[in-house]
C-alpha cells in the first residue's frame, strides 16, 4: 500500500492490536477523534473502548497509569498530543519507567511504547514544537526512535510493540503527511539500534535522522556530491558500529539534527567519533543544529532549524578542509 506517516503507523497500531489483545491505546482524544492528527483514527470503532482508551488533559496521569499497566502484564500505547505537555509526567517515565527493571533486578518488566510528536517546520508554538530526544536518551533506561519515513515508522513501531522495555516513539510532525511512500501490507519489523545509510557515497559523512534526513537528502542531490547519508532511526541505542564505519571510510563528517545544538545528539556523536576514529578524521566533526534556546515563535522558526542553505556551507567549509 501507499500511504504517508501517519497511515502507517495508524497500520502498525492496528497490527499491534490484532496480534497481542494486552496492547491498548490511552490518551487525550485518541478514541472517538483519533488523535490531534487522527493517527489513532478508526482504531476505537474496531476494537472498543476497553482497548482504545480516552483520557483526561493529564500527561502525568498518563504516563503513571501505563506504566502500572504494563508492570501487571498489558503493553500500553500511551499518546502524549505534543512532546513538550510530556514534561508534564518527566517524572513517571525518569522514575519509575527507565529505572524499575534495574531497580527490581529484572523481577518487573514496564512494556510500553509512549508516541508523541515532535518537531517543528509546521508554524506552531513552542511547547508543540520540540525535539527532546537528547533529554530521553540520557536517562539510559528508555529506548529512543525517531523514524523519517513511512516504511521505517511501521517497521519501527511493530518492533517497539515486541519489546519489554519502554520505548519513547518520537515521531516528525513535519513528516507526518509530507510524502507517501510504497509500503508492505502485512506486518515487518526494522530493528531497533540499526542505523540506514540511505545513500553511499566517498567525500563525505552526514550523519542525521527525523526532519533532516529529507533536508540532506535533497542539498546532496542538488550539489552532486558522493556522500554517505547515515539516517540513525534509533538514538539509543545509537549504532556506533554504522558511525565508525562511515567516519573511517570518507574521514569527513557532518551530523544534522533539529534538536538543539548544545549538548544534543551531536555531541555524543562526536564523542564517540573522537574517543575510537580520531586519526580516521581528516577534518574536525561538524554540526549542524538548531540554536541552543527555547523553540521561537512560528515566524522565526525558519532562522532556528537547520535549512538547505546552513547544510550546503557546512558541506562546502568541509570538503574545503
């Protein structure tokens, strides 16, 4: 089938229902209307209240509640409408969610996917505007994915729902209706902690994942470089394995990420690169971020997310180099 983000993980979800009765959705709006962008749409009418679950404006509540769920034996799919209300149940998923099989030595389990969106590109406010996947991944105890297109979001989340630990499942407001693309029916799964190197190319590293990837995808094309384009899909656990071997094959590297610039993403990548293929590197890394300070308003945003034209001068002062 040919469908865009948002139907695609719309058929993951529905998959994930059929197949294991312990799933159930929960979250503001999600039931009747489907969500705020109808992600969750037609999954109540099929599968009933008790399963596709409306509840009140309280993220912490939430969160708190699915993670009980979980730890008695159901893998909740809690929705939060926008990543910046989930800093309204920080607490819930810092913990309790990433640390009770550690704190329990292995005795519990918290399977549960948390979806959000997140992002921005789309002229919204602040607080529905984020990309917080830094914050998650610090915490260790929570897996990270950020899927860029349709194909990846419903292999992604089939993979989150088979796990037993609790996945953070951000997901590109921007890319939601983008673009559409040619999709299995039936159920697959992608695997969680492997990078795609979406384009394989000489000159060049760009390591980048969610929004970006399209960004970097077409400044390439344009340019008509030969680049490696690494889109990391996981953020933890982020495939070293996949950065070393680009970063040792072209000895140039350039990473793109919405998320802020100051201690995001980025920045362990860069650690990583410079703790195990320092002498590979024939340039210093480079980064290209948003600024590293709140999410401005809407008529600004365009001057504090990365574009075409900050990726094509970073891309030109490296090859330089």
């Amino acid at each position: 089938m040919k469908t865009n983000m948002v139907g695609a993980i719309n058929n993951a979800l529905d998959l994930g229902l059929q197949e294991n009765p312990n799933v159930v959705l929960l979250g503001e709006d999600i039931g009747k209307d489907g969500g705020v962008f109808r992600v969750t749409d037609g999954l109540q009418a099929k599968y009933g209240e008790s399963r596709v679950m409306d509840t009140p404006l309280a993220e912490s509540v939430i969160l708190g509640a699915s993670i009980g769920m979980a730890m008695e034996g159901l893998h909740p799919v809690p929705e939060i409408q926008f990543a910046g209300f989930m800093l309204m149940g920080f607490g819930q998923l810092a913990n309790h969610a990433a640390r009770y099989r550690s704190r329990s030595r292995g005795a519990f389990e918290v399977p549960m996917v948390v979806r959000t969106p997140i992002s921005g590109g789309v002229r919204t406010l602040e607080h529905h505007s984020d990309s917080p996947e830094a914050l998650y991944s610090h915490l260790g105890g929570l897996i990270v994915v950020v899927p860029a297109t349709p194909y990846d979001a419903k292999g992604l989340m089939l993979k989150s729902l088979h796990m037993r630990d609790p996945v953070i499942f951000l997901e590109p407001t921007k890319l939601y209706r983008l673009f559409k693309q040619d999709i299995p029916d039936d159920a697959y799964e992608v695997e969680i902690g492997k990078a795609n190197l979406v384009k394989n190319g000489s000159d060049i590293s760009i390591i980048t994942y969610g929004t970006m990837l399209g960004v970097v995808n077409e400044v390439v094309e344009k340019k008509g470089i030969s680049a490696d384009v690494l889109d990391l899909r996981t953020i933890n656990p982020l495939d070293e394995r996949a950065i070393l071997e680009t970063t040792k094959k072209t000895g140039k590297v350039l990473i793109v990420h919405e998320a802020p610039l100051g201690f995001g993403p980025g920045a362990e990548i860069s650690a990583r690169i410079a703790e195990k293929a320092l002498y590979d590197l024939d340039a210093p890394v480079m980064r290209v971020a948003s600024a590293s300070f709140p999410y401005p308003f809407p008529g600004y945003e365009n001057f504090y997310i990365p574009n075409a034209l900050k990726i094509s001068n970073a891309i030109d002062k490296l090859l330089s180099m």
